[in-house]
C-alpha cells in the first residue's frame, strides 16, 4: 500500500510539474531580475521590427529623427562602445531608462555600462536634440535588437538595430 501511495505521489508531482511548464508560453516576453518596475511585459510584445533606425542629421546620428538618435550605433560593437543618446521632447534632468530586446531569443538585457545599468540622467542640448547624455553600452549578443526607451518612467522610442560584431 506504501508504495502504491508514493508511486502515486511521484505521479502527482510530474503532472504539477508538466502542468507548470506548460503553462509559462515560450513566446511570452519575461522580465528580468532587477529591472525598473514600470517597464512591461507588453512594451515588448507589439514591436515594429519594420521601423529599423536610420541615419539623419549630417549622418551621425542613427535613429528615429525629431524622436531619439544615437552617436556610436552606426558601428555597434560587442564588445563595449560609447553611445551619445540624443532625445527630442525631453528635458535635461530627465531619466532615461534603456531596456535591450533581442528579437530572436526575446530576452531583455540591461545595456548599460554604469552604476546603474537601466537609467542616465539627462543632460542639456546636442546636435539639435533637446537633451543628450554619454554613455557605455555592451551588447550581449549579435542579432536583431529593440533598444526601448523610457523617459522619466514613461515609454519614449524605440529604436532597431542590426547589430553584427
């Protein structure tokens, strides 16, 4: 009887796990550990991956124009680079938080290198942006990336890039 109850134990235990595993979707967006709490599962998941970033300007900046430009994107590295984010309808002293997205494995990485690895302050005007701000950033991973953007803890942009190398 003992071990008619335990089989019957282990058999439960399996079902519960099966049951679990099958309930998280593997399509579903998860978000990391220590990630700020107003970013969302669902500003993942409508991406328009069609709208990839474009130089303007005199050609240094790659992004959406009038909205968010990066200097440094037009040669992405894997290896840590300097990235100079320039925002229009944005203040300096505002908070810019940045969320990578790769598209194939759908993660989330913070791309940062600072102390804080998801937000900047922003500083004043550059390059006919209201407000700028240096950075490093690594990238994890090559790929097709969504670099979401959050100012003062609101959905902002989002860029695309190819990043190779």
């Amino acid at each position: 009887m003992r071990k008619r109850w335990s089989a019957l134990a282990v058999v439960g235990c399996l079902a519960l796990l099966l049951v679990s595993c099958l309930a998280r979707d593997p399509k579903a967006v998860h978000l990391p550990e220590g990630i700020p709490s107003f970013v969302q599962a669902q500003d993942f998941e409508s991406i328009d991956w069609d709208r990839k970033a474009t130089p303007f300007g005199d050609g240094n900046l790659v992004g959406n124009e009038n909205r968010s430009g990066v200097i440094g994107a037009d040669m992405p590295s894997l290896n840590g680079q300097k990235w100079m984010w320039h925002l229009w309808d944005a203040e300096p002293g505002d908070k810019l938080t940045v969320a990578g997205f790769e598209k194939a494995s759908k993660t989330i990485h913070p791309l940062l290198i600072a102390a804080d690895a998801w937000t900047l302050t922003l500083g004043g005007a550059n390059n006919g942006a209201d407000a700028h701000v240096p950075s490093t950033v690594q990238i994890p991973h090559a790929g097709t990336w969504a670099i979401q953007l959050y100012v003062n803890d609101k959905p902002f942009d989002t860029l695309i890039y190819e990043i190779e190398s």
